[in-house]
C-alpha cells in the first residue's frame, strides 16, 4: 500500500489495458482425428418376411406378435364366464350367513314360547328353551314395568333395578344349593324371573286404570305375586329338573316379586 500516495492515488493512476483476444491459439502440432469406413453396402428390409421366419437376431428374437393376444383374450373370456356364473346363481356367498337377530343372540321363537309359558303356568314348555340366556325379554319388561310407572308419577327404574339384581344373585345362589341334576347358570336364572314380571306390567298397567290401595289392591295384588310365584317356579322347576321341588322354590319368589308390587301399588 506504500507505493500510493493515497486512497484516491490508486483510482486516478493510468488507465489500465481492458482489450481481450479471441484468437484461437496455434498449437504445436496439428490435430488428427479417427475416420470410419462408411463403405458397406446396406440391404434394404424385406417387409413380405413372415415374422414366424423371422432369424433369432435383433429385435426378431425378442418381440412376438402372438405372445399376449391368446392370453388376454383367454383371461378375458375366463372372466366373463366367471361372471355369467355369478349371475346364474346370486346370493351364493350370503346363503350361510345367520339372520341378524340370531347374531344379536335374539330368538323371536324362544321369546314367544316363554312369555306364552308364563302366561299359562300350566302350558309345557322345552327344557332348552328355558335354559336359553335371553334378555331382550326381561329388558323388554323391566323398562315397561318402570315406563308405566312413570306415567304413574313414580320414578322407580332404581328400585326396579335394584330389587332385580340381589334376587338375581339371590335365586342364583339358592338353585346352585338345590340344583343336582343339571348346570344353573345366572343368565338363565335372571332369564326366568325377568319373564315372570309380565303378571307386575299388568298390575301397573290396572293402576294406572284404577286406583288399586284398597281391599280391591290387596285382593289384585295377591293375584299377580300368585301367578308370578307359580310361573315363576314351575320354569325353574323344568329348566333344572326340580322334581317335587316346586313348591319350595315358589315361596322366595311370592317374596320378591311381593317386593314389586309394594313399588307398583305405593
């Protein structure tokens, strides 16, 4: 930085030299660059060969015009007798399926037979029949007995409930002690006793009707814990083979559903 006098001594030295040369440059010695022989004779294509005697050579060895034309005709017409024998059988894949409420574990069958039999404790019913796990029914009654009810003013869904599962546990308990001859099992148990309600909805559905807290309720009231008592013991008394046992069973159940009709009544 010495040799400028100053910061503006560099910008006013000489004008420097701002010319470009583009001439090529001369190298020492000349280029030489590989030629071809383009002498060969071509033969022109013969475009009346048949390209089933077409040589293994080029493109000849490699490309077929008849490999994929049988295939995709052959798949094509696979697939449309595929197809007219879907449409000649339909539903074939849905035959076995089960309805839906039998998925649901819902029998309308079973359903009828046993409100049939506690209708009339008196009606024979099927052991397996009895022994079946169903609750849509007793849901079905439990819900009715408490709807009415409430029309009733009463809201009693709580007691309803309560009341149904200690004489549920109750009853499963008591069989299990009693029971020799066959399995007892709690969802055939709480089964049985919600169907037994039905006589309770009737009485409801009366005191809706009527007003049932006089000798009149007492003598009605006696008639429904009667008949849930009876229908009651005579399906546990089939469902687990309880010979000459029937009678001793009926007394805790004119005991519980006794406790439905003091809710239904007051």
């Amino acid at each position: 930085m010495s040799q400028f006098g100053g910061p503006n001594d560099f910008y006013a030295s000489g004008p420097t030299d701002t010319s470009y040369n583009f001439d090529v440059p001369e190298f020492g010695q000349e280029l030489n660059f590989q030629s071809f022989d383009n002498t060969q004779p071509s033969v022109p294509p013969n475009f009346d060969t048949p390209y089933s005697n077409a040589p293994n050579q080029g493109l000849g060895g490699f490309y077929d015009p008849t490999a994929y034309t049988d295939n995709v005709y052959g798949q094509d017409k696979s697939f449309k007798q595929a197809g007219a024998a879907g449409a000649a059988a339909p539903g074939t894949e849905f035959d076995d399926e089960p309805p839906l409420l039998e998925e649901l574990g819902i029998n309308p069958n079973h359903i009828f037979q046993k409100t049939l039999a506690v209708l009339n404790p008196l009606r024979g019913t099927d052991q397996q029949i009895l022994q079946d796990t169903d609750m849509a029914g007793p849901l079905v009654f439990c819900l009715t007995l408490g709807g009415i009810l409430l029309l009733s003013g009463k809201v009693t869904f709580s007691y309803i409930y309560g009341i149904g599962v200690m004489g549920c546990i109750f009853f499963y308990c008591l069989l299990s002690l009693m029971v020799t001859r066959s399995q007892v099992t709690f969802g055939a148990v709480a089964s049985v006793l919600g169907y037994c309600l039905l006589p309770m909805v009737v009485l409801s559905g009366i005191n809706i009707l009527i007003t049932i807290q006089g000798t009149l309720g007492l003598i009605v009231s006696g008639i429904a814990i009667f008949w849930c008592a009876i229908s009651a013991s005579k399906l546990f008394a089939t469902a687990f083979s309880m010979d000459h046992q029937q009678l001793l069973i009926a007394y805790p159940c004119a005991v519980l559903y006794g406790g439905f009709a003091l809710i239904t009544i007051y």
